[in-house]
C-alpha cells in the first residue's frame, strides 16, 4: 500500500424514475455516513455535462487503505435499509474503484471537471507532462493524477454482492475548472490526447468535509 492520499471513485447511472430516490439516499445519509468512518477527508458529487455515465463521487481519504479498513468494511458489512435499497433498486453500472492520488497540482476545486478514466495504465511521465500543462490555466482550480490500487485480499462485503458487479478504471486524469466552457475545451484535447479514454464533464452538485460533520 502506499503513503499517499485514497480516493475511491465512483461512477454510475440509476435506474429511470429512481433518481429522486438516490438523491434523498445521498443528501440526508450516505455522505454523512462515509464521512464518519475514520480516515475520510472529504467527498464531492457530480453530474454529468456530457459523456457518461450520469453520475460521479469523489471519495478523499488519509490513504488507500482507510478504503479496506477494518471500520469502512464493517460499514459495507451492515448496510443501511435505505443503502439496501439504493444498491439493489435504484443504482446500476457502477464502476467503482480505489486509487492513490499520485499528483496534485493547484489549491482550489473547481465548479467543473474534465475526466478521462482509463482501462489500461497510463505511461506516468506522460500523464504527469499532460498535467502540468493543463493545470497551469488561470481558468483552472486544480488537477490530478489517480492510480488504481490492487485490491487482491480485500474481503468481498454485503455491500459489494448487492450491485452487479463493479467495473473498474486503471487510473484517470481529472483537471477541475472555474467555468463550464473551459472543462469542454480540456475534454477535446484530452479525447485528443488520449483516443482510448472514457472522456467526460461533469459539474459539481455539493461536497461535504469532516470539519463540515
């Protein structure tokens, strides 16, 4: 495992007439839920611009492996009646993945965020050279560089057995922006970039920090 920061990524569309359901389940439980499990800073929800699919959590944490911790699988292991639901009726086409923050450049978040999620890993010195240069825009809050972490060992929770089967990403680009116009602008050039990605553009809904709780 590594030192640096955890962040689990999530990705997903609901099931057509659900989507007040899960948004009810997200607001008034679930982040406050993961929030309270030692070891998570912060989480971020996004709606989908263009590309897909419709929806995009943002999941911080102290490191990678808060995200097998004894405290987050006994929260998988026990759902809630209302994350039974969600997870069996309402969510479908997760891709869920933990990764390490390998970079970071930039102090702010942004309103929007360019993504291109990946199916193989990426050469490193062209996503760290891909990253200097599109965060350095005035335009631009912030960006990084995400790296799945190999989860052989991690026990399959009562959670994970409610959705059917998980996808998930090798790693991703994120570069977040002040306005809507920009992050399309850095979709084009990293769909340019990078012809095999899964390009997308979201815009940010709420977030939620543990100083917030």
């Amino acid at each position: 495992m590594t030192d640096k920061a955890g962040v689990l990524s999530v990705f997903h569309v609901c099931h057509p007439g659900r989507e007040a359901e899960f948004e009810v389940w997200a607001q008034s439980e679930h982040l406050f839920e993961r929030l309270a499990v030692p070891g998570f800073l912060f989480a971020r929800r996004h709606r989908e611009v263009s590309g897909a699919p419709s929806y995009f959590t943002y999941y911080l944490t102290e490191t990678p492996a808060v995200l097998m911790s004894k405290p987050y699988l006994d929260r998988l292991d026990n759902p809630t009646p209302m994350t039974r639901k969600t997870q069996l009726e309402v969510v479908a086409n997760a891709n869920r993945t933990v990764c390490a923050r390998m970079a970071r450049r930039g102090h702010f978040r942004g309103a929007f965020v360019a993504i291109a999620r990946f199916k193989r890993r990426q050469d490193d010195a062209t996503l760290s050279a891909a990253l200097e240069k599109l965060a350095a825009g005035t335009a631009v809050a912030g960006g990084e560089i995400l790296a799945a972490v190999d989860g052989a060992g991690k026990p399959i929770a009562t959670e994970d057995t409610m959705r059917a089967g998980d996808n998930r990403i090798a790693g991703a680009l994120l570069i977040e922006t002040l306005y809507q116009d920009e992050a399309e602008a850095i979709g084009g050039r990293l769909a340019k970039q990078f012809p095999d990605a899964d390009v997308g553009i979201f815009r940010a809904l709420c977030e939620i920090g543990r100083s917030d709780l």
